[in-house]
C-alpha cells in the first residue's frame, strides 16, 4: 500500500530531528505535505541533551523534498502562540490546506524526585510538554474545521502518560495532561469528524534517549556507561526483549492514525511501548 496520506498536508512540531524529523518523513513518503516547525535552540533546561540546531531543520526539509513533496519550515518555541499561529497560517497559505496535526515537540529532564525538582525544569516541562501541545492544536485546528473535510490530530505521550516513573515528575505529569488534552479534543471535535489520539513510546533511540545524563540515570552504579549498559537495564522495563525502539516505530503508528485507515478511532491512547504497561 502506498500513498497513504495523498494530498494531505501535516503540521508537525519538534520536526527538526528524531520523533518529529521522522514523522515529517514517514508521512511525505506516504504523500503528505509539510509544515514542520522547531525552536532550534536551547531554551533553558537543564537536561544537558543538545539542543536542536537550524542545520537540523533544513536537514528534515531536505530529506522531504527528496521525496517529492513540498515542506515549509519556521523556527518557532511551542510557547508562543503568536508564532506558532503564524507558522501555520503561513504554511496553509503556501500548501493551501491543513489536514493532521502531529505535536510532537517535548523536552526531559530527570534525575529529581519531585520535592527536589527545581521551578524552573517544572515550568519549562509544563509549558512545552503540555501548554505548548494545547497551543499547537489551537493554532492549527481552525484550518481543519474551515476545510471543511475533518482531519486528524495526534498528541506525543509516552508510556510515562499511562503510569508513573521515579525522578521524572514533572514529565509524567505533563505526559498525562496530554491525555487529558486529547480526550477533551475528541469529545470536541469530532461532531467536525476530526479524530484526537496520542501515541505513548517507551524509550526512543533519539538524542532525548540517548544521551550522557540518561545513561547515568539508567545506571548510577557505573562511572561512564555506555549504550550496552544503558541496554542492560532499558531491557528490563520491556515484555519485548528490546531496550528501546526506533523513530520509524512511532511514525507508522503516526502514520496509521493520519490516514483513512483510523477513520473511525479516536479518543484512543495507542501505545508503542514494547510491553512497557505489561511491567
């Protein structure tokens, strides 16, 4: 099957590398275009993951319009509506619909128990992880619903939206507030026959992962753990024997709920996470 997505045109946020970069390119193969926007620079955690660069923007571009399709980019913080709203109306006038939106930008910062988590990684963890998927659909569904042929809309959770983990509070609370999030939309919208799902990974094979601070985090006991250790112990919180998945996982199951196919599910929390919910 093939052109799964034809005609349709996506917004996708945090699309300059991982989760989003693969998304943007999973859903262009299947004939989709894009609108993909990232903030491109640090913006204050302290999670010590590195940040997203413009390069990597017009990498994701890049990798689109190899395949034939058009992308419109823009940096922009899922903070600020304003942009984002700009972004989007922007791409819509260039694109000429809107048809899905994917909020997928989110940050982590662990290694706290909540009483010792810091305001400021609180209030950023919020702010992007919740707020600003709350925002992204804001500033998109108004062209869904002008469009005038429903659409599709899917939320980045996690397994941590589901159930909780130690030393990542403000994650996992941010992570089940974009369940709430989607429930509400569904109930909603979907008199406009616009669906609402979340996707929720497990540990995903992305900088947000793999990265110094999580191997750390995954095995205190070592002075520089590498990915094998980080494997050791990531195997342990699967039924799967895997300690983590790849971006193309997530973006099939993407992917199935942008297209036809999921034309009647909504409402639906779809997990990715190799058995993680079964721990």
């Amino acid at each position: 099957m093939s052109g799964r997505v034809e005609g349709k045109v996506a917004f996708i946020t945090g699309a300059a590398r991982g989760q989003g970069r693969s998304h943007a390119v999973r859903l262009a193969q299947e004939g989709a275009d894009i609108i993909a926007v990232d903030v491109c620079r640090p913006v204050g955690e302290s999670s010590g993951i590195p940040a997203s660069t413009p390069g990597d923007l017009a990498e994701t571009a890049g990798l689109v319009e190899s395949l034939g399709r058009r992308i419109v980019t823009r940096e922009v913080d899922v903070r600020d509506f304003d942009a984002l709203q700009a972004a989007v109306d922007s791409g819509v006038e260039q694109l000429g619909r809107l048809d899905v939106i994917v909020a997928n930008a989110g940050i982590g910062i662990g290694g706290a128990t909540l009483e010792a988590t810091g305001e400021q990684d609180w209030d950023a963890v919020i702010d992007i992880n919740l707020s600003g998927v709350w925002k992204t659909v804001k500033a998109g569904v108004p062209h869904i619903l002008s469009g005038g042929r429903g659409g599709s809309i899917i939320l980045t959770s996690s397994v941590g939206g589901l159930k909780a983990h130690q030393n990542i509070g403000h994650y996992v609370t941010a992570k089940h507030g974009v369940v709430g999030l989607m429930r509400a939309f569904a109930v909603e919208l979907g008199q406009h026959s616009v669906r609402v799902n979340t996707v929720h990974p497990t540990n995903v094979n992305t900088p947000m992962f793999m990265n110094e601070g999580t191997k750390r985090m995954f095995r205190p006991d070592l002075e520089n753990p590498g990915p094998e250790d980080l494997a050791a112990v990531a195997r342990q919180m699967h039924v799967l024997p895997v300690g983590w998945v790849e971006p193309v996982d997530i973006s099939n199951a993407v992917l199935f709920l942008a297209s036809d196919e999921s034309r009647y599910v909504t409402g639906l929390p779809l997990t990715v996470d190799a058995g993680s919910l079964l721990k």
